[in-house]
C-alpha cells in the first residue's frame, strides 16, 4: 500500500483497544439503566476510532500494535484500580454518616422524652412559686433601706458641705469649692443610680432626692459662673496673679476627664448618666473666651466719626497687640500645650474683629473714612506691626486666617470710596468753575505764568485735585488707582462740557455789550492755555494706568474729544471778536475812497498786530493755529466783502486800478501773515506750515485780482479753467459776480465761462479745505420784462 494513500477505514464493530465483546454486552444493559452512561460510551468510542485511525496511518505501524495494546491495558487497569478506591472511599463516608445519624436520633429521643417530664413537673409546682413574689418584695425593701441606711450620714452632711462651699466660691478658693462641690455631686449621682436600679428613673423616690439636691444643682451653677468669670478676665489676671486663672484651667480639665470617664461607661453599659453630664466645660472655655473679646468691639457711628475712627482703629491695633502679646508670653504658660491657645486667640480676634469691621462698613462713611478702613484692613492688619508680627506668623498662616473683609464687601467698599470722592470732586470742579467764571469779568488781565504766558487758578485746581485722589488711591492698591483716574476722566469730561457751555455763554454776553467783559479776549486767551495744561494732566493719568480699563455697560470717557471742542470753541472766540475789530475797516474796502489809498488795508492790519500780541501768549500749538484760522478769517472775509459788494469797472483804467489795489492789498497782508507766523522771542519757533499757509491765501488775492486786470475777455475762459483747478469750491455765483465786476464781458463769454464751469464740476481733493464755501453771494436781481418784449 503507497504511503500516499488514505488509511482504509475502521469498523465501528470492532473493540476499542483493551475492551473485549462481553464489556460490550455490558455496557449496552448498563446503557438501558443509565442514559448518561450510553452517551459516555458513544463519546468514548468515538475518541478511540479517532485515536486509533491517527496511529495507524501507515501499514509500517500496524507492527507496533502489540506495544499499543499493551500500553492502553495498562493504563485500563490502573484507572479502574483508582476508581474503585475511590468508590470504596466514598461507600465508608456513607457509612460513617448514617452511622451519626441513628445517634443523632436516639438523643434527640431522649431529650424530649426528659422535656416532657420536666414539664410536667413543673405544671404540678407553678403554684409554689406564688409564694416568692412577697418574698421579692420585702428583699428589694431591704435593700432600697440598706441603701438609704448608707447614705444618710451623705444626706445630712448635704446642708453644711453646701454653705461650706458656697463660702469658698465667694472667696474664690475654686480648687477646695469644687472639690466640695465633686464630692456633692457625687453623693447625688450615687443615690440616683442606686434609685434607678432599684426602682426606676420616674420613681417618686428619684423625685424627692432631685429635690432635696436642689441647693447642689444652685451651687454648681454659682461656681459655674464664677469659674467663667476667671476665664473672661484671664488676660488681666495673669498680668497680675495667674493663680485662679490656672486653677480654673485644672478644674476644666478635671471635670473633661470626667465627662469622657462618664461616656465610656455609658456606652459600654446605657443605663444611667447623671443630671447635667456631660458639661463640656473645654468648649465652654473657649466659647466664654470669644464672648469676651465680642464685648470689645462696640462702638457707634456718633462715638467713632471722622477723625476719630482713625484713632479708634490705632487704639484697637494697640489693645489686640498688647493680648496677643500677653497670650504669647504668659498666658501659654498657663495653659495645656493641646489648646494652642495662642492660635486660638488669634483666630478668634480674627473672627470677631471681621464681625465687627463688617458693622463699620455698613455705616454712611465719608471718603476719609472709608479710606482709614481700607487701609487699616488691607495694609496695617497684616503688617509686621499687627498680624504680620514675627511672633505671631508661627501660629497661623495668613492664608488660615483668610481676609478680614470678603471681596463682594471690599468691592462694594471701593466703589462707595469711588463714589463718594466722584461727589466731593464734581462738586470741588464746579465751585472752581465758578470762580473762574468770576475772574474772567475783573477789571484786570489775568496772571501771567513764568513764561509770560496768560493763567488762571483753573487748571492747577483740577489737576491737583485728580493727581492728589489718584495717589491717594495708590495707597491702597493699585486697581482703585485705576479707578480713581477713570472716574476722574468721566468728571473731567463733564466739567469740560460745562466749561465749553460757559464759553458759549461768555461770547454771548460779550456780544451784547462789547465793552464788557473789559478783558474779554484775554481770559479767553487765558482759558486756550487752561485747555492745553488740562491736556497734559489728561495724558498723564492715562499713563499711571497699570491696566487697561474695563467699561461694563458704559461708554470709555473721552476727555481729549472734549477738550478739543472746548478748546476750538475758544478758538472760535477769538477769531470772532478779530473779525469784529476789523469790522469797521472792511465796510470801506472795494469803494472809491479805499482805491485812492491804503489807510484801510493798514487800520485792518494795525489791528490784526495788536490782535496778535494778545495772542502771542497762548501756548503753542494753539497759538500757531489762531495765527492760522486768523488768516484765513481775514481772507474769507476780505473775499466775502468782494462778493457781497461789488464794485462795477466803467472802464479799463478802472479795473487796473483795482486789480492794482486787491494786489498792493495781497502783498501787506502777506507781510502780515509772515509777521504772525513768527514768535518775538528767541526761545519760540515759527510753524512750519506758516510760509505756505501765507502763500496760499494771499494767492486768492492775486488770482482774483489778475482776474480782473486781463483786458482780452477771451481769455477769461482760461483763467476760470485756473481758478477752478486752484480752488475747485468756488461756484457760478461767486465767478458772475466777479464777471460784474470787470464789467465789459460780453453775453458770448458769459456763456462760455458758465459752460466751462459746468464741465469743471469736480469733488473737492482730500486735504483742501475750502474757501468760497463759506461765502455767500447775494440773490442776482432779476430785470423786468414787459410781456411783449422777448428778454435778452
């Protein structure tokens, strides 16, 4: 047979090795008692097919089938040898048991057989026992008068012990008192628990004794009193004579070992615990302790107002320093090292000195008070001159202690400071406001600084007020700091609303009556330079900021947006009463007379010198801007007088002679401005932008004016074309009027120059600030024309 080929397949007839045919007959009836049995035998001939095809695979091993059936003959027999140890094991167990279980049976016979006699016996002798019951009585009789028989020489003692130790609680010998009082009290518990084991706590006896012990009970509460009384007064008498307050101490100590002895035995046996146990007089101690440190911190409103709420809180840091100190040195000593009594008392002066802050914080107090508190309970509680004392640190952390006053309260603290001073601070800006309001309508120019430049009281008042409440605030921290700049910044834009609104009032007053206010100009020079120091405080305490503000459903303040309008509106002042200076002047330009000489053009600029004088004290930059909006105030005006009164030219000489005039007019005002742009002190700059600002406006002099002097009209087109480039906001209106007054310009030209400038109509450039905007021209008288005339 090749190797290669399946193994040919076994009959399931045939004999597992080492199983013979009559096993098999016997399995088969054992399989009809046991169904399991069959199962484990169709299994176990299955695993033997399956062993036996594996082996012999290959006809070679069929040699080695003896060796097989060796090996698995002796493996056979063993297990059967184990298995019947095993049952013959198991079949003495049973044995032994059932065994066990026939005495087992024969006693319990036995005993209830014994039960039953006895039962009966005792059925026939229940009546004797009757008997006993009187027998019970007279014996717990006995032994209630054996016990009253031992105590009575207690019972009578009681009245004289109690005077005797109500005499040493008076002359506070505590020590002898309460032994007196311990050996009271335990006559008492004793006749108690001899009555409640005897006849019961609710007894009519238990009644009689409570009281008969009445005076004992009074004792204890007198010695008691007296006991915590020592303990309240403990700092002062261990300053001068610790005795009682030690021996208060050991009587606390002795009564704890008392009390623990008590609850040992009462949990261990729950019957009886004497009246008034367990008394805790340990917590009592420290209870009585904390009442009298609470007794300390009572003060009013009306006792500690004002200055003397400072004075109040030295004296409180001097009175905690002074027990402390005291706790630390002596009365430790007197003392168990378990109460760390030095920690206790510094948590309690914690406990009722934040109960009692708590008290002052709610009272109305002014800013200075609030201030005293916040910084006696932020800096001087926790300095090295109070809690922070490096005695006292090694007791208890700061952390331990926690803060004296919560942080909702603190904050609330702050903002009431923040509050109060912003009352006191708008009240102070609006008292100083009406001084200044005051000063502005004297007889007399206003101060003069270092510099020579105009002053007023106003600026140093406000800016000292707002730098003193911010460094004021420093000393507490710096978030209230912060908030203190940012309240500050709210008053001082409000304050310049209304300096702003008094502005306006004043310019108002000033044009009703023109010779009063006397010095009008210069106080609102002078007010120009309170706006520019008001700016340099404004910088600077937005610079001591250390944080960036938050602004909670409220708007940032913007002092420097009203600073700046107040200051233009000033500005606006001063150019206006320029213009009405040379008022009178400019009613003369562009008339016969003004062309015949230049005694106008030197009043308007004689005028504008001494204008400028004033203004030369304002400080820069304002003074430059002045010079500015001066000049071009002038320009517009002296333009606006152009157009709004018109010169008509007859001839050629005519608008020669005013070309020449508007001319000789640009040059002196050129000089003007050259002349203001400048500072007459060495130590002062001119503007930068002063040549070319001068160039600018006098340009519009030139441009007009060469307007007018070009004799060919058909050029006229081409210089519209430059006036529009140079001045893109001058209108129709403004080049009619100047084509009126040249005079000759044909009705063909007229067309042509309005159609150039309805092609020329351009947005104004960024930057260029316009001049004819501001100027208007009056309506053109319409001619009257018959209805059967066509008009020209």
């Amino acid at each position: 047979m090749p190797e290669s080929s399946s193994p040919l397949p076994l009959q399931a007839t045939v004999p597992a090795p080492g199983m013979s045919a009559d096993d098999d007959t016997q399995n088969t009836g054992a399989a009809d008692v046991w169904p399991e049995l069959e199962k484990a035998e169709k299994l176990a001939r299955g695993a033997a097919l399956k062993w036996a095809s594996g082996v012999f695979y290959r006809p070679d091993q069929l040699e080695r089938l003896g060796q097989y059936r060796k090996r698995e003959s002796q493996r056979t027999s063993s297990i059967q040898s184990r298995l019947k140890s095993a049952v013959q094991s198991y079949l003495e167990g049973v044995g032994s048991g059932l065994e066990q279980l026939r005495l087992a049976l024969a006693d319990t016979r036995e005993v209830s057989c014994t039960l039953g006699e006895v039962r009966s016996e005792w059925s026939g002798k229940a009546s004797g026992f009757q008997s006993l019951e009187h027998l019970r009585e007279i014996a717990s009789e006995h032994e209630r008068l054996a016990a009253a028989f031992n105590n009575l020489p207690h019972l009578f003692s009681v009245p004289v012990a109690v005077m005797e130790t109500r005499r040493l609680i008076e002359s506070r010998q505590l020590l002898e008192a309460h032994a007196h009082l311990m050996e009271l009290e335990g006559w008492q518990d004793d006749i108690h628990r001899q009555l409640q084991r005897t006849s019961g706590p609710s007894s009519e006896g238990a009644s009689l004794v409570f009281d008969y012990f009445a005076g004992v009970r009074q004792l204890g509460e007198a010695f008691a009193k007296e006991l915590w009384e020592v303990i309240r007064c403990g700092l002062v008498l261990v300053r001068q004579d610790p005795t009682p307050f030690v021996s208060a101490v050991r009587i606390i100590e002795r009564e704890e070992r008392i009390d623990c002895t008590l609850l040992d035995t009462h949990d261990a046996n729950p019957r009886f615990m004497p009246p008034g146990r367990p008394k805790n007089w340990r917590t009592k101690f420290f209870l009585v302790i904390e009442e009298a440190i609470a007794v300390r911190f009572q003060a009013t409103y009306l006792d500690i107002r004002g200055p003397e709420l400072a004075n109040h809180l030295v004296a409180l840091q001097n009175s905690i320093m002074n027990d402390l100190t005291t706790v630390k040195h002596l009365l430790e000593q007197c003392c168990p090292p378990h109460y760390h009594i030095s920690r206790a008392y510094m948590l309690m002066y914690h406990k009722c000195l934040s109960a009692y802050l708590q008290q002052v914080v709610s009272w109305d107090l002014e800013s200075s008070e609030i201030f005293t508190v916040l910084n006696w309970v932020l800096h001087v509680y926790h300095s090295p001159e109070m809690m922070g004392h490096p005695d006292l640190c090694s007791e208890v952390d700061f952390e331990e202690l926690g803060p004296l006053i919560s942080q909702d309260a603190l904050e609330q603290m702050q903002n009431k400071y923040v509050n109060t001073v912003r009352a006191s601070v708008s009240e102070w800006m609006q008292k100083a406001l009406e001084v200044e309001l005051l000063d502005w309508q004297r007889d007399q120019e206003p101060d003069f600084d270092h510099e020579g430049f105009y002053q007023t009281s106003l600026p140093t008042i406000i800016i000292q007020m707002l730098e003193e409440n911010a460094r004021v605030a420093l000393v507490i921290s710096e978030a209230l700091r912060d908030q203190m700049i940012v309240m500050g910044l709210y008053e001082l834009e409000t304050f310049l609303t209304r300096l702003r609104e008094a502005l306006v009032d004043y310019g108002k007053e000033w044009r009703k009556d023109h010779t009063n206010p006397k010095y009008y100009l210069h106080y609102l020079l002078a007010a120009i330079n309170s706006c520019i120091s008001l700016r340099g405080a404004i910088e600077s305490l937005q610079q001591q900021q250390s944080t960036a503000p938050q602004y909670i459903n409220r708007a940032p303040p913007c002092p420097q947006v009203v600073l700046e309008r107040t200051t233009k509106r000033a500005c606006r002042l001063v150019i206006d009463e320029l213009l009405f200076e040379v008022q009178p002047q400019f009613l003369h330009l562009l008339s016969r007379s003004w062309l015949s000489d230049c005694e106008v053009i030197d009043g308007i600029c004689n005028s504008v010198d001494q204008h400028c004088s004033h203004c030369r004290r304002v400080r820069e930059p304002y003074f430059q801007f002045l010079v500015v909006e001066s000049q071009w105030a002038l320009v517009v005006e002296y333009v606006r007088t152009l157009m709004q009164k018109p010169m008509v030219c007859r001839n050629s000489e005519e608008r020669s002679h005013l070309s020449d005039r508007m001319a000789q007019d640009a040059l002196q005002l050129g000089d003007l401005f050259h002349r203001m742009s400048s500072r007459q002190d060495d130590d002062h700059c001119a503007c930068s932008q002063g040549p070319q600002s001068c160039e600018m406006l006098t340009g519009v002099l030139s441009a007009l004016a060469e307007f007018i002097r070009i004799n060919d009209t058909s050029m006229l087109s081409l210089e519209v074309s430059g006036l529009i480039t140079k001045y893109p906001d001058i209108s129709e209106e403004h080049v009619l009027v100047l084509l009126d007054v040249r005079g000759d310009v044909p009705r063909e030209v007229r067309g042509t120059v309005l159609d150039i400038l309805q092609q020329n109509t351009h947005p104004l450039p960024q930057g260029y600030r316009p001049i004819f905007n501001d100027i208007l021209v009056p309506a053109r008288s319409m001619p009257f024309c018959l209805p059967t005339v066509k008009c020209a």
